[in-house]
C-alpha cells in the first residue's frame, strides 16, 4: 500500500519512513530520501543536502544505529497528509525526546513539513522541514 501515489500511500511510506528513524534503521530511513533532496533540521541553523544531513546524523548516531543516544524517539503529533498527483505533503508537530549517553534528558517541540514525490513507484522525499515551537510562541506578535 505504501506504493501507491495515494494518502493513504504517503501516510503508510511516512509511518515506515518515521518507524525506521526511531528504530535506528538509517540505512531503510535514509532510502527514503531522493538524492537532492533537502532537511532544514531543528539543530542546524542551514540548509543540507542529503550527504550533508547524512553525516549530521552520523556524527550523532556515531555511524549507525542511536550512537550517543540511550534512546531516542521522534514523535509525530497531529499527522495531516495531502497529496496532489503525484505530489504530497505531511505535515504536524512532533517531539524528540531521548536521553543522551552522556547527559540528561533532553525533548524539544517542534513543527514539520515533509515534501514528497511518487516517482511512479513508490513515494519519494525531497525536503523536511522541522523546527522548534518557541519562535513561533514567545515574542510572535509584539506587545
């Protein structure tokens, strides 16, 4: 199902794409991801590319799997899946909590967009977008 240029396609490719993340299953996260694709991450002030985000998360997975992290998990909170042909959009707000090896606690609230493209056979991602919520909350409108 998750190869069909459908929502409920996108939603099921979204759902495994998200399950593999917070599996520790790059390799399968990262095959979701076209080669000039593009993440603006939450903890990177610039845009990457593929190859670039795929060593930003190396350096904190240490070459696969959680690395650094006890655990980990990214949460997605209220999914909303569009799509237009063969192009679709997820968007929400998600958590990422997780407990570093070497530290305390750590969770950030954040929004997120993910463009996709289904190629004919399968959904496809070319940008992700995420970002913390306190910039749209403390000081959006000036008092």
């Amino acid at each position: 199902m998750k190869n069909e240029a459908t929502a409920e396609g996108l939603k099921a490719t979204f759902d495994d794409w998200a399950s593999a993340l917070n599996e520790g299953e790059l390799e399968r996260f990262y095959d979701y991801f076209e080669e000039d694709s593009e993440t603006l991450d939450e903890d990177f002030p610039w845009r990457m590319t593929k190859a670039e985000f795929v060593d930003h998360i190396g350096f904190h997975a240490k070459g696969g799997g959680k690395g650094m992290w006890e655990f980990f998990e990214w949460i997605p909170r209220e999914v909303n899946v569009k799509t237009w042909g063969p192009t679709g959009h997820v968007s929400g707000f998600s958590t990422f909590r997780g407990k570093p090896r070497d530290a305390g606690f750590r969770q950030r609230f954040m929004g997120f967009t993910v463009a996709w493209h289904h190629n004919g056979t399968g959904w496809r991602l070319v940008c992700w977008h995420q970002s913390v919520l306190a910039g749209r909350i403390d000081g959006a409108s000036p008092s």
